[in-house]
C-alpha cells in the first residue's frame, strides 16, 4: 500500500519536473529551435506538430517496403514509391485509403512493371514521371496512371563515358516538362532531359573544393602516397524540387556543413542566397559531440512555396526551413522511437491541405512510413509573414511578425520584419529599435543614417548660429587680447634689440 | 631613484611633522606623502611628456627618478577598463561583440599578466645585453606608454556613436592611430632606457618575446611539478591513513 503510494508521489513529482523543463508548453516529440546571429541555438515554439502516420497497414495494403520517395499532387493524392515492392502506390484525397496501386502499366501494348521505383515527380498536367531505378529509365505515366505517355532510357551523349549505367534516383519536371535527374554514380551533376527524351547535358555541377593545406599535403606527397589518398570527387546530388518559375532547387552532402542546397537557373547558375549566417547547410557545425555530431547530411529538398523551402537531415532526423534569403526560418524534428521522429528519414514533400495550409510529408524508408507534419500557430504566422514579404506586402507582414513575437520573443527575424517596415514607414528611430533586437547590420545603419540627417535637419539652424556667434566672440577677445598684450610684445622686442 | 623618494617626499613634510603629535592625523600625512609620491603632480606631468616627447620622457623616467611604478599599474589598469568599455560601448555598427561574452575582471588579469610577462621578458634579456634600464624603468615605460591607447579606445567608442556602415574607416583609424602611438612609445621607452640604438632594440623586441614564451613554459612547468610533488605526499599520506 505504501509502497504504491510511494510510487504514485515519484510519478507525480517527475510529472511536475517534467512540464517545469520543456518551457513551450506543447506535445513535440522533438525540440524546435533556431540559430540566432552569434550562432547560439535558441528554443522556439514547436513550428509543425505530427499529426496522423500513413502506412501500409492504415492505407489497408501490405506494409511499405523501403520507399524511397514520395510526391503529393494539388488534389491531396499521395503518391509513394513502395521502391522494395516494385510498385507505385497512390492513396485517396485524404491519404487514408489506396487509391490504386500500380504494379503494371501498359507499355504501348505490352505490360511492363517496374523494378525498383525509387524516383517520383508530377507535371503540371498531372503526368506522373517515375524514376525505374533498376530498369535504368524514367517512366512516364498519363494521369490516368494506366499507360506510358513517353519512356526516358539509355541516354547517351559525348561527356557520358561508354560503359555508363543509368540508375535514375530522384526526378523532378518543371513547368516546360523540362525532367531533372539524379542518377548514381554521376559526379558530374544533374542530368537534363529535354520533353522529347534527348539528354541535353548536365547541369549545376558541385565545383571540387580542395584546400590550401590539402594542396600542400598533395605537392610533397610521393606518386605512391597521392595515389593511395582519397581521390577528391565532387559530392552528389540527393534530392530534387522545382519551383513554380522553374528554379530547381537541388541537395546534397556538403561535408564542411555549410552549402547544401542550390538554387538553380535555367542555365544552370546557383542562385542560391545563403543568409546573414551564411549557411545553407543544416546544423551549424560543431555545435554536439559524440555520436550524434558531424554535419548534417541532407538528404532531401522540398519547396514550400512564396520562396520557403526545406532541407531533410537523416544524421540526426531535422528539417531545416529556409526563406529566398537564406534567413534559417525553424528547425523541427529528430531520431527516435516515438510518433513524429524518424528512423530513417529519406524524403520530404509539401502538400497543400484543404484549409490551404502547408502540411510536411515525410518519409521514413526503413520503418515504411510517412508521417504528416501539420503547421502550429506559430509556424504558419512564420510562413505567412515571410511569404507576404516575398509578396512584397511589408505592412501586412508587420501583423504577422508582431504576432509571432508574441510567440517567441527572441525571434531576431520577427524584429527585423518590424524594424524593415518602420523603416518603409519613416520611424527611423524605431527602426533602429528593432534592427538592433534582430541584429541586421545592415538595415540599422541605414535607418541610423536617416536618423541622423533627421536630428542633423532640425537643429541644423541652432547648431550653425551658436558656432558662428562662437567664433565670432572668440574673435573679438582675441582682438582685445592683442591690443593689450600687442604694446607688450612691441616693448618686449624693442627691448630685446 | 633615492633622489627622487626625497623630492617626493619634501613636499608634505610639514603634514608628517605634525601628525607626530596626533596618530589620525599623522596616517593620512603618511598616505598623503605616498600618493604625491607616485601620483602627484610632477609624476602626471612627467607622464604626459611621455606621450609628447618620448626621448626626452624616458631620458627624465629612467635618469631623474620621474618614473612612478605604482602609476603605471593605475594606466594599465586604466587601459584594461578603457579596452573593456569600448567592447561594450561601441556602437552597434563596428562591434560584433557578445556582450555576454565579455568579462572585464578576466581581461583585467589578462592584460596585467601580459604586460608583466614583457616587462619580466624584457628586462632578463635586457640584463645579459648590458641594458641600462632597471625592471621598475622597464615596467614604467611598458604603463606609461599605454597612454594613447587609453584615449583613443575612449575617443572611438565616442566616434562610433556617429558613424554609419561605410565609415567605419574612422573608428578603425583612431584605434590604429593609438595602436601605433603605443607601439612607437614602447619602442622608444625600451631604446631609452636601456640606452640602445634602435636595431638592437628590435633585436631584444624579438628576443622578449621568445623570452616571455620561455617564461610561460617555465612556468606551466613549475606548476606541473609543484602538483606531482603535492600528488606524491598526498598519496604518501593516503597510504598512510590506510595503513593506520
């Protein structure tokens, strides 16, 4: 009896502890937070919250086998690359039942399945384009996903060496059905297919970066030791997304931490902007120890719309969300055990909800599940506020920013949106208030500069008199001086000659 | 340097002399005595020839008993205060720094530290290479010529209230102006009182500073051995308390 008691005061105290450690008062299975300008993390309210789980058993099919990617389209359907089932499955508006499974197509009057699907994307027009990794194609299905429309394979071309294998892994089509493919082993970046199926060339290639010391390591190395150290290949790309202006943004690797998506242009050309922490590659590194340290490995790209996106780290199971400036938004998620943290997360995806809301998609390939990821109050005010600037709507982004304040204080992008539009507004000293909280360098010292030449105007006149009149009382006591002490001198020489 | 004790000491004689009588009276004559001794006006005035004429400054610190130890400490003090404030009170245009990340009495020690590592540093070179100067002259002249410094980190802290990204050019001017101004000083003051040409004076500059390495590795040293020697007895007094 006593002893129960004993054990129900234990629980009640943890309990207690318990609710005083997690300062945001929500169920997350994980931390959020943020980086701040000196590169300290800083807690946040959670941004997105976990909400139902799909799988094999709740979509009422057999269990998911290793997916590998999955792709949401505008209606709400889910479409999720079962890759170790051989099959592509696609589950109702509401992601609670499958839909249809596709395990053959109708290939021109022959069926053909798949072998190892581990790509997918969908054009505008609804087409789905499958990336058939161990058929070494790319299989494009009408929206009906009953026939091929078209079949992308053996590409070949002058810089693809002879005894190349093509092992399509991820895919992505843009607005011109202009299709974007990683494929294995291909260093020298992005494979461009042209709507027809010519393979026109590669596309933003991740440029070697090797090191002053590196080099010197290398010029008094013998041939024996250079040949046995690392050969220095560029990293791959992992992950693929097209914005609606046909930017590709595309992952990969970044073993220094720092750059680990690009946003390319039709040509190619990143155009990625990195922040004021100019980082674009997850966790800052160097912030752990131990087994759970390194830089994160980003696995996946996906964008959210009006400029946002987000980057999937599997080291420690994060997902990192960027804005077009590069300002690191929120970080959310984490490796575990528990609903809403992942084993092994292999890809993200965003998908409208019917409230409009932007909901995150995840996918886990070794437990075979998705997890769906719904926005907060804060987290939605974020991207809201964040896409009325990118909207160019400063004003209304101030309701926004002021009410995510209220949220989280510390928020150092919440007070430069303020600070940026009281200086649109001309409170140039208000500002700089919130410019300073939000430690932008750049943005408060042109309000100081406004701010100046505002005091320097008003009292310009005053300022002007009182010197002027200075100079001149100054001027008529030394005059006076002069002909007093002026006899003195005149004395004083005559009496030295 | 007795000379000077004296000069400095004639001045409130008359106080002593009375305080004899009465005990209050005759500590603060003594105080008195002690401060115009290191602070008092010939001293400041001494100083502040120092930063204007250097040769002749040093000349009067090291061969006329101008120089006050215990005045130097105030302006390495001074100076300690003054690189701290300017960490935090610059303005937020040129000063990347955490505020929480500044410890003023830490930097107080470090800079103290430092400074007496060189003037430790100097004066054992200086004494193998027929260096005229005594350690109290090598530590007045490392103080004393701290000087622009201190009024420059003040006087750019002030600048930076004004200026906007873009000039920060005049803040960073001001604080090199004072840096090079102390470096010139301290130049000067080591040439002069040690009574050296100038390339010999930078010759010991460099072996100062291989000097204070070896100071800092003797010491590190030192420590290391004073705590094995401390570990041995305490686990001579361990075994001991077992045994027992």
């Amino acid at each position: 009896m006593s002893n129960s008691r004993r054990l129900v005061a234990i629980i009640s105290v943890v309990a207690v502890m318990l609710t005083q450690v997690s300062a945001f008062a929500d169920a997350s299975p994980y931390q959020s937070y943020t980086y701040d300008y000196r590169r300290n993390v800083v807690l946040t309210p959670a941004p997105y919250l976990p909400g139902t789980i799909v799988n094999g058993a709740s979509l009422g099919i057999a269990p998911l086998s290793q997916p590998r990617d999955i792709a949401a389209s505008d209606d709400g359907r889910l479409f999720i690359a079962d890759t170790g089932n051989n099959r592509v499955v696609v589950t109702n508006a509401t992601m609670t039942r499958a839909e249809t499974i596709i395990t053959e197509f109708d290939n021109n009057g022959v069926t053909d399945r798949f072998s190892a699907p581990a790509g997918l994307a969908l054009s505008d027009s609804g087409e789905l384009y499958v990336a058939d990794s161990k058929n070494r194609r790319i299989v494009v299905l009408d929206p009906d996903l009953r026939g091929v429309v078209k079949i992308f394979e053996n590409p070949s071309h002058d810089a693809l060496p002879d005894d190349f294998v093509f092992t399509p892994l991820r895919v992505a089509v843009d607005y011109a059905d202009r299709v974007y493919v990683v494929a294995q082993n291909m260093f020298q970046g992005i494979m461009v297919f042209e709507p027809d199926g010519a393979f026109t060339g590669f596309f933003g290639t991740i440029n070697v970066t090797v090191s002053l010391w590196q080099r010197f390591w290398r010029a008094i190395a013998s041939k024996q030791e250079r040949a046995n150290t690392r050969l220095f290949v560029p990293t791959e790309f992992t992950g693929l997304d097209v914005d609606p202006y046909g930017f590709v943004y595309a992952s990969n690797m970044d073993p220094l931490g720092v750059k680990a998506v690009r946003r390319l242009n039709p040509k190619g050309e990143d155009v990625a902007i990195a922040g004021v922490s100019n980082n674009l590659g997850g966790d800052i590194a160097g912030v752990e120890s131990g087994s759970y340290s390194g830089v994160s490995r980003i696995v996946d790209v996906a964008y959210q719309g009006r400029g946002i996106y987000s980057l999937l780290d599997s080291q420690r199971g994060r997902i990192f969300t960027y804005d077009r400036e590069g300002d690191l938004l929120y970080v959310f998620g984490g490796l575990g055990g528990v609903a809403g943290t992942f084993r092994s997360p292999a890809a993200i995806e965003y998908a409208k909800a019917a409230d409009g809301s932007q909901r995150l998609l995840a996918l886990d390939y070794v437990r075979g599940d998705i997890t769906v990821f719904e926005p907060t109050a804060y987290g939605a005010l974020i991207n809201e506020a964040v896409g009325l600037r990118f909207d160019g709507d400063e004003t209304q982004a101030v309701d926004k920013w002021r009410d995510v304040l209220r949220l989280n204080e510390n928020l150092e992008l919440a007070n430069v949106g303020i600070g940026k539009a009281y200086l649109t507004a001309g409170d140039n000293k208000t500002a700089m208030r919130y410019l300073k909280l939000g430690m932008n360098r750049q943005y408060y010292s042109i309000a100081f500069k406004r701010y100046r030449n505002e005091i320097l105007k008003d009292n310009l006149g005053w300022i002007l008199t009182a010197a002027v009149s200075l100079a001149m009382i100054i001027a008529v006591i030394r005059a006076i001086k002069r002909r007093k002490s002026g006899g003195a001198d005149e004395t004083g020489l005559m009496s030295d000659a | 340097m007795l000379n000077a004790a004296k000069r400095g000491g004639t001045f409130p004689k008359e106080g002593v002399k009375k305080g004899v009588k009465k005990g209050a009276a005759s500590v603060v004559g003594a105080v008195r005595e002690r401060l115009s001794a290191s602070f008092g006006a010939e001293k400041l005035r001494a100083m502040l020839r120092v930063a204007s004429h250097p040769i002749d400054g040093f000349y009067e610190i090291r061969y006329r008993g101008k120089g006050s130890v215990p005045l130097a400490a105030v302006m390495a003090a001074l100076f300690s205060a003054c690189y701290t404030g300017n960490r935090i009170f610059a303005s937020f245009v040129v000063n990347d720094v955490d505020p929480r990340s500044i410890d003023g009495l830490m930097e107080m020690s470090a800079i103290f530290v430092l400074l007496a590592l060189f003037a430790a540093g100097n004066w054992s070179v200086t004494c193998l290479l027929d260096g005229e100067g005594r350690f109290r002259d090598i530590v007045t002249a490392t103080g004393y010529a701290l000087l622009p410094m201190i009024v420059t980190t003040v006087l750019a802290a002030l600048v930076s209230q004004f200026i906007a990204s873009g000039e920060e050019v005049f803040y960073t001017l001001i604080i090199a102006l004072g840096v090079a101004w102390t470096a010139m000083l301290l130049l000067t003051g080591v040439m002069t009182v040690h009574n050296y040409t100038l390339l010999k004076t930078l010759a010991t500059l460099i072996l100062t500073v291989l000097a204070m390495f070896a100071l800092v590795f003797f010491a590190l040293l030192l420590a290391d051995m004073i705590r094995q020697v401390y570990v041995f007895f305490y686990s001579v007094y361990v075994e001991l308390a077992f045994r027992a």
